[in-house]
C-alpha cells in the first residue's frame, strides 16, 4: 500500500520527520508491517509511505491494511492525498 500525504504545518525537514515518525513506528508496532518512507525525501511538505503485508490469507491483509488505512487518517496534522494498493502473488 502507498500513502502521498501532504504535511501543511511542517516548514522543515526535522518537523516532517516528527510527524512521519510516529505514523510509520505505529504501523510497525500496531500491525506488524513493514512499513518506510518511499518518495519525496527532500520535500518539507510531501510524504509518500509505503506498507507491505504479507499473511496466508488474502482475506487477512485487506484486514491488516484497511486497518492501517484508518490509523493512517486518524493523523490530523496530515492530509492524505492519495492511497493505492497493489497486490503481489
């Protein structure tokens, strides 16, 4: 799954890093998935993550990553701009 989210209050890339950082620690922790900050490393205002899940079940990872999704948006100091999910067999 990819996040391109939009960071409005963050004017440098230490405040970003504030806020991406306990959005991708609580995925990691919450859900046990593999979870990094994939694109626009040098912009203050962007963030593009990416999670990954993997379970005997498709079933399973929608579960796991429908509830990322909502953990994801539960952030008020982000605005999602964009979510995406691909599928690998």
């Amino acid at each position: 799954m990819r996040f391109d989210l939009h960071l409005p209050a963050c004017h440098s890339l230490k405040e970003k890093r504030a806020v991406i950082k306990p959005i991708l620690e609580g995925c990691r922790r919450r859900y046990a998935v593999a979870a990094a900050e994939v694109g626009s490393q040098d912009k203050w205002q962007r963030a593009e993550l990416g999670v990954a899940a993997i379970a005997g079940a498709p079933a399973h990872v929608t579960e796991v990553l429908d509830a990322v999704e909502r953990f994801v948006w539960s952030f008020p100091e982000v605005e999602v701009v964009d979510s995406e999910r691909t599928w690998a067999a």
